[in-house]
C-alpha cells in the first residue's frame, strides 16, 4: 500500500520510494528512507495536505506525493502486515 | 574553491591579526538561526540582496568581536537546492558565488528537540572541510521534554565541536562566541598547514586519516576545526579499522559503507577531481550533487562546465545504477538512506528519551487544522489581519498625508512661484508621499507575517489552504499574499518570498494586483455614487462584483500561466509543520523593519523617478497665458481643429467655470495623450478626458479622481464624496450631446480599473522582486490588454442589449 491509504492515526513502514517522482529525493532528504516509521496524524480540513510523524517532527505533503511512498502497514502490536 | 583556499591560506599566515574573518551561520528552517543570529550581533546587522537575485543578506560583526562577521545563510534542508534560498546557501557554503569573499568558517545551527533531521544538514556542511561548529539550539525544549543530549559525544561523533544554546533566552550564547573566536583562532594557527593545499600537490589517499577509499572522504578528521581532540583518534585509525569504527558511527563519513554506493560515489569523485571540476574541499559535495537525479539538466549545477567526457561517464554512471536497481532507486537516494542509517544510531547513542507525551503543539494542532475548528481559526487570523491593513493603517496613512501637506506648505512659503516649487511639491514631494504612504500597510503586514511565522502558525495557514489554492495550480503559501492583496499589493508582493518555488512565486506575483485594493475603491464609490442612484442593493451588487471579478480573474491566469509561461512540475507540498513556539517580539520588529526599509530604498526611487515623469508630462508645455476662462480661447497646444471643436463643446456643457489648473492638464503632454489616445479607448465608451484620468492615475489609481476633478473644473478639495464632481459626471456630454457616463460606461470603466495595472508602485515593486523589468513590462501588458478586453465586452456587449 502507499502512504496516503493510511488513515490517520495508522503506523506504517516506508519500503520503497518511486525514484521517478519528482520529490521522491527531497521526501528522503526529511528523514523518509526506506525502513523509517511513519504515522498519519492528521488531514488538513478539506482533505488534502496529510500531516505525519516521521522521526519525531511533523511534515505535511500532498496525496499526490504521498502516492510515490510505498509502506507496509504496523499495526499497535508493532507486527508488519 | 582551490584559488580561494590558497589565497586565504596565504593571507593568513601574513597578517591574521588585521584581517576580519566571516563565519556563516547555516541550519534548517525553524532551527532558531535567526534568532541566534540577532543574539550574536545584537540586533546590528546590514540587509542587502544577493546580486542579481531576491534573497536577502544579513550580515553584522559578532557582540564583543569586531574582527568577526557573521552572515546568515538562508534556511536549507540539504545541499540540493529546490528554492532560490537553498540555492544560495549551497552556493555560498561551496564558494559558488561570484565575488562573494569565501567564508572562514561555518556554525551549523540544528534544532536539539529535531535532531536526526536536522542532522542531515549538519553532516553534510561539516564534510565541506571548512572549520566547522555545530550549535545544539532550543536546549530548553529537550529538557522540557525530559529528554537529554550528550554534546560532548555528539561532538566526537560527528568531528566538530558541539554548543548547547537557548536561543530565545540566550542562554549558552557567550559560550558559542567563544567557541567561535576559538575556531577563528584555530584557522589562523593553522594557516601555514599544509592541508588546504589542492589535491594534484597532495594527491588524495597520501593523509594518515584517508581512509582507503577515495571517495566521499572524511577530510574533516585532520582539519582545523578539531577543537574536541578528536584528531588523534581519527588519524591512528586506516583502513578496515576505520571502517569498523565507521560502522559505530565514528566518524563523519561513517554513513557510508554500503559496496555498491560507495563504488559509484568514488567513481564520481574520482570523475570531479580527474576534470578538476572543483577544489578538494567540496569534492564530495559536488560529487553527490552530479549523482542527484537528472544531474546533467540541473538549473542548479549549471555554472560548473561539465566536459563533453565528463558528461558521458557520469550519464553511464546513471543508467548503470538505474540499471541495478530496476529503476526502482539511484545512488544519490541510496546515499540519503546511507547517511540516516549512521544518523539514526548517533543520536540513538547521543540522546536519552523520556516516554513520549502528547505535547501543547499537537493539542494546538487539534483545533488550529480541525475540519470545522481550524477553518474558523483560520478565518479569524485571516480576518486581523485583513483589518488591520485595511482600517489600522488609515490613521497612520492619514497621517503622512498631514506630513507631506505640512512639508509643502513649507516648500510652498519658502519658495517663490516657479517651475523649482511646482517640481518640488507637484512632483519629488507628492511622488514621496506615493512611497512612504505604503509605509503603514507594509510594516503592519509584515509585522504580523514574522509573527505568523515565528509561531508556526503560517505552516498552518498553508496546510489549511492548499487544497484551495491547488486548484489554481498554486501552493498553500500563495493564499496570504492574494489576500492582503485585496488592501495592496504592494506589501502583498513582498510577501510573495514565503513562497518556495520560484514559478508560484512569479505566478501569485503577476496575479496578485487583479485583487481589488483599496486604491480602486474611491473610483468604484465615484462611478456607483454618481450613476446608480438609488437602490442600496444595487450598488452593493455592483462593488461585489468588481471584486469578484478580480478575484476569479485572478485564480483563472494564474492556472493559465502555470500551464504555459510557468509551467513546470506540480508543486510539492513538503513542508514541515514546525512545533508552535512564542514569537521573539525583537525578532519580528526588526524583520518587519528591514523589509520596510528595503522598499523605501529600493522601490521607492523607482516610484519617485516615475512621479517626476508623470508631473513633468502634464506640467509642460506651459502655457503662455495664466487664467484664461475660455477653453475654446486657449492658445497652445491644439492636436486638430477636430479637438478644438470637441472640446469647445466639453466645456459649454458644463455649467462651471473652467479654472486655468484644469486648462493647464488639457493642454499638456499628457491632455495631449488623452486625446491621442480617445480613437482607442472610445469602442470602451471613454472620452479623451476619461483617457486623461487614465493616463494620469498610473502615478496610483485614486488619482483618477482627483484628475477628474481638475480636468472638470472642479475646485478645492474635491473628493469622491463632493457633489460638485458627480454632477459634473453626471452633465458630462459628447460633442454630438449624448452623454458621456451611462451607467454602462461606468460599469466598463470599473471593469477596466479592476483589470488594469494602473499603479507605478505595483511595477515599481515587482521589478525589485523578481529583478528584473522583463516581469513589470509582462504584467503591465497582460493587465492592461485584459481591461481593455474586459470593458470592450461590457461596453459592445452591453450596447448590443440596447443598455448604452
């Protein structure tokens, strides 16, 4: 799944970027590497932008962005799916 | 870079007791930089502009240390610029900048409470081989949080000494002067060290601290920022030793381990220094930029020549890592993966965590972007602030307009009669009151925008919008800038450098002044209070939809312009949404003084230049008869016995006496203009004399009216609210006896002035902006050919129902 499937509140673990995104490097270059962990804490009132945590700061990004980043889901259990 | 190095080296080891030393303060966005910065220099710093482009230099000598400059780089994420700011900084850290003098030395500002983020940036400056300090800032908040850092490690970790400061209190800023008189000390003492020298002397891999690898080397372990005595560590070490050190995260460089990553990084910078593309120093810089996707068509590499073979290995060097990677992935994303990896156990080493608590920034947070909540908020933030530039600034504009009265009636007393006291007050004074009338709406909008921003509230705002503003092609960030522009659009343009991306910010530049402003208010009370008698709703229908004309205008060219002139990818929305922090009020005043200040240098020469041109065209030709009553009687400056007549008609219409000002202004250049250009403007259903308010209210919109009144023969202080005036619209007639303003030609007049760029300031600021004249000439022709369009509409149009 991709990261803008997530609802909020929802862990994730980035497996993959899509190199041929535009922002694929500058997403990386915020911490969003492969194996970083990832929660989707909010969504911006008309849906859009979606706010995560990732490394312990906040970083808001389109849908359309959001759709290059590849996670696995972590449920609260911590368990990969 | 190898020039500047040596020359500095040399010149060192002369006389580094005169020579004054610059240090640049780099760091993230939101890491407090600016604040430490006006802790550093106490608030005394020089604003100038980078050549050639529209980022800002701050530059001030350090409290206590004369011989020590600091500048303030603008805020970056990384080495790989995406916005003009970041370009600037990479470009300065590296010594890109043409004539720039090259800096002594670096003082990395990170966010403590964001370390492993803010990280990224730090390691990769402390690579660059310049003397190097990192500043752990906002100390308070990670002990707030209950949370600690060792420095002392950090500092060993990452070969550069570490500072711990409270920016917004100042706690630990005398201990970073010192440190940064330290390492200014330490470069000096090690100026006749040979390790500046450029690679070819040396040659690379000769060092005892080179690791085997001649690739993104740890260079720093033998530099002279070692003020942490790191360096004997560092050198004992070689080879697979030190790569097993590096695996713990010992070094610099310790990101990168990884076979295949590091086979391509050497084979890059083994590329750059074979082609001696740059000096050793930022080698490994350049070399991850040239591995950055789509490197070889890189705005932002441009200005270093790649050679045709250069070019071919490094474009073999891409595809064979697409390649092995099924295009999933490139070696410049691997190297970010890389460097977090080794990041992730420094501060996993470096930093104890206490439990995590939901913080006053997320409580904020659940309100400020709430779906119903964070809309109402935003709209009452949204709504200060429109008030107060509207209805604050107008005691303060009024003001200044007492001011410069005051200052010609002392011109006005001084002088004799005569062309010098006309120019003074006509032309230099009222073309200085045109600036400094900007003055209040600029300071207060700019006083607000630091605040917003200091707080964390402006991310906010952007999130909150985007979706909006998506729909115009623009970004989140573009949505305050259009509002305030419905007060100015002056200040609202200069608020436009919030925006990252270079074609939203030209985008929301050329839209912006669509936006009514409250200068087009008193022509709209003119037309409506003379033409729509009456029905209240009506008139208020009427004012509504010239400003929502303006406004769908506006969002509709900017889609248009994002999709030709400015096209280029979507937007991104990557921006962080930093924790709410209390505003430094110091902070903020001095943001919101700098930025006035540059406008009253800067654009308001423009603005007083163009006020001269403008009085000088409708003061000359003179002529030669004071007084005269009789307008057909005049005796200069006829354009055609066809004028003669029209006008001779003009004025029987009118009732009044024609008073020798109003004579003056028809027989002058610019009357003469009016005229000239009455052939064009009458399919609009404007006469030569609407063509004269036209042409005279580029100076500011609201002119119009004061032009008319002259134009009209109306005398003392006529305003849009003196009857005078409307009857004189009301009367006014064409030659032939129809009348001149119908309703309908009130409407296509209005139309006009929503779509015109009729304001000297709005190019005069747009061409500080952006530069450039190429933009201000752009949008003065788009707008005027767009209200010249729009009232042909209205005026054909609407003849065509039979309303003329």
């Amino acid at each position: 799944m991709t990261l803008d499937q997530l609802t909020i509140g929802q862990e994730g673990r980035v497996e993959q970027l899509d190199a041929s995104c535009g922002s694929a490097a500058r997403l990386m270059e915020m911490g969003l590497v492969p194996g970083t962990a990832v929660r989707v804490v909010r969504v911006a009132p008309l849906g859009d932008p979606i706010d995560i945590l990732v490394r312990g700061y906040h970083l808001s990004l389109r849908r359309s962005e959001a759709r290059g980043v590849t996670v696995g889901r972590v449920d609260t259990a911590g368990a990969a799916t | 870079m190898t020039h500047h190095a040596s020359a500095s080296t040399a010149s060192a080891g002369k006389s580094h007791t005169k020579r004054t030393r610059l240090i640049g303060l780099v760091g993230n966005p939101n890491s407090g930089k600016t604040t430490l910065f006006n802790r550093l220099t106490g608030l005394r710093h020089k604003v100038a502009n980078y050549p050639g482009v529209t980022v800002e230099r701050r530059e001030g000598r350090m409290q206590g240390h004369d011989a020590i400059r600091i500048v303030d780089l603008p805020g970056c994420y990384s080495l790989t610029p995406r916005s003009p700011d970041e370009l600037i900084a990479r470009d300065v850290l590296m010594g890109w900048v043409d004539g720039a003098e090259p800096l002594d030395g670096v003082v990395v500002v990170v966010d403590a409470s964001n370390l492993e983020r803010n990280l990224f940036l730090a390691s990769q400056v402390a690579e660059l081989n310049l003397p190097t300090l990192i500043v752990c800032n906002m100390m308070d908040v990670v002990s707030g949080r209950g949370d600690a850092i060792d420095l002392e490690l950090l500092s060993e970790r990452l070969g550069a000494p570490v500072v711990g400061t409270v920016g917004s209190t100042g706690v630990g800023v005398d201990a970073l002067r010192s440190a940064i008189d330290r390492m200014v000390d330490s470069t000096d003492r090690s100026g006749d060290e040979a390790d500046w020298q450029p690679s070819e002397s040396k040659g690379i891999g000769s060092l005892s601290w080179q690791p085997p690898h001649p690739t993104l080397s740890p260079k720093k372990g033998a530099g002279k920022a070692k003020a942490d005595g790191g360096e004997g560590k560092e050198a004992a070490g070689g080879g697979a030793e030190n790569r097993d050190k590096a695996s713990k995260g010992a070094r610099p460089a310790a990101w990168h381990q990884d076979e295949r990553l590091r086979r391509t990084t050497s084979e890059v910078a083994q590329l750059v220094r074979d082609h001696r593309l740059i000096g050793p120093a930022a080698t490994d810089a350049l070399s991850l930029l040239l591995l950055s996707p789509g490197a070889l068509n890189r705005e932002d590499v441009a200005h270093i020549h790649l050679p045709e073979a250069c070019r071919k290995t490094l474009a073999a060097i891409h595809e064979r890592v697409h390649a092995e990677t099924d295009g999933r992935a490139s070696a410049f994303m691997h190297a970010i993966q890389a460097r977090y990896a080794w990041l992730s156990r420094v501060v996993d080493e470096v930093q104890t965590r206490a439990p995590e608590k939901v913080t006053i920034s997320d409580k904020i947070d659940r309100v400020a972007t709430h779906k119903v909540w964070g809309m109402a908020v935003f709209a009452a933030m949204m709504g200060l602030i429109f008030l107060s530039i509207f209805s604050w600034a107008e005691p303060l504009m009024d003001g200044i307009e007492t001011v410069m009265g005051l200052m010609a009636d002392g011109v006005y007393a001084l002088l004799g009669a005569g062309m010098l006291r006309d120019l003074l007050i006509d032309g230099v004074i009222a073309g200085m009151g045109n600036v400094v009338v900007f003055f209040p709406q600029i300071c207060i909008l700019f006083l607000f925008l630091a605040l917003l921003e200091d707080s964390g509230y402006m991310a906010r705002a952007a999130f909150v919008m985007d979706r909006v503003m998506a729909g115009a092609g623009l970004h989140g960030r573009s949505f305050i800038p259009l509002l305030s522009s419905y007060a100015c659009a002056v200040p609202a343009i200069m608020a436009t450098r919030t925006i990252e991306n270079r074609r939203d910010r030209l985008t929301t530049i050329l839209v912006a002044p669509l936006m009514s402003c409250s200068a087009r208010l008193p022509i709209y009370i003119l037309m409506i209070s003379a033409l729509f008698p009456g029905n209240p709703w009506l008139r208020a229908g009427i004012m509504f939809a010239m400003y929502a004309l303006g406004t769908v205008t506006a969002l509709l060219m900017a889609r248009l312009f994002k999709r030709t002139i400015l096209k280029g990818p979507a937007p991104s929305f990557i921006m962080e949404l930093p924790p709410y922090r209390m505003p430094q009020i110091g902070t903020a005043l001095r943001h919101m003084w700098d930025r006035s200040k540059l406008f009253l240098t800067e654009a308001g020469t423009i603005i007083v230049a163009i006020s001269v041109v403008l009085w000088a065209l409708a003061y000359f030709p003179r002529m030669e008869t004071n007084g005269v009553a009789n307008g057909a009687g005049s005796p200069v400056g006829r354009v055609s016995p066809a004028a003669d007549e029209e006008d001779a008609a003009g004025v029987a219409a009118i009732p009044s006496p024609v008073t020798a000002p109003g004579e003056q202004l028809r027989q002058s250049y610019m009357g003469r203009f009016g005229r000239f250009i009455e052939p064009l403007i009458e399919p609009l259903g404007f006469d030569w004399k609407i063509g004269i308010g036209l042409t005279a209210s580029f100076a500011a919109r609201e002119v119009f009216v004061a032009t008319m009144a002259v134009v009209y023969g109306v005398e003392d202080d006529a305003d849009v609210e003196s009857s005078p005036l409307r009857e004189q619209i009301r009367n006014a007639a064409w030659p032939d006896g129809r009348k001149v303003y119908t309703p309908l030609v009130g409407i296509s007049l209005m139309v006009f002035y929503v779509l015109a760029c009729q304001c000297m300031s709005t190019l005069a600021i747009v061409r500080r902006e952006t530069a450039s004249w190429r933009w201000p000439i752009f949008m003065f022709a788009y707008m005027t050919a767009l209200a010249y369009a729009g009232s042909f509409v209205v005026y054909q149009g609407g003849r065509l129902f039979g309303w003329g």
